[in-house]
C-alpha cells in the first residue's frame, strides 16, 4: 500500500515537473 501510495506520487511529481519544463521551453 504504502509503495503504491509512493509509486503514485513519484509519478505525479515526474509529470508536474515534465509540465513545468515543457511550458519554460515554449517561452
């Protein structure tokens, strides 16, 4: 449970970051 909790925020963070990158190279 607590992997999967973990494995779920790992992969939140990894596409917030990916968002974050991809929006600084559009500027």
């Amino acid at each position: 449970s607590i992997n999967l909790h973990t494995g779920l925020i790992k992969a939140y963070l990894e596409s917030f970051v990916l968002s974050i990158l991809i929006i600084l190279s559009l500027h």
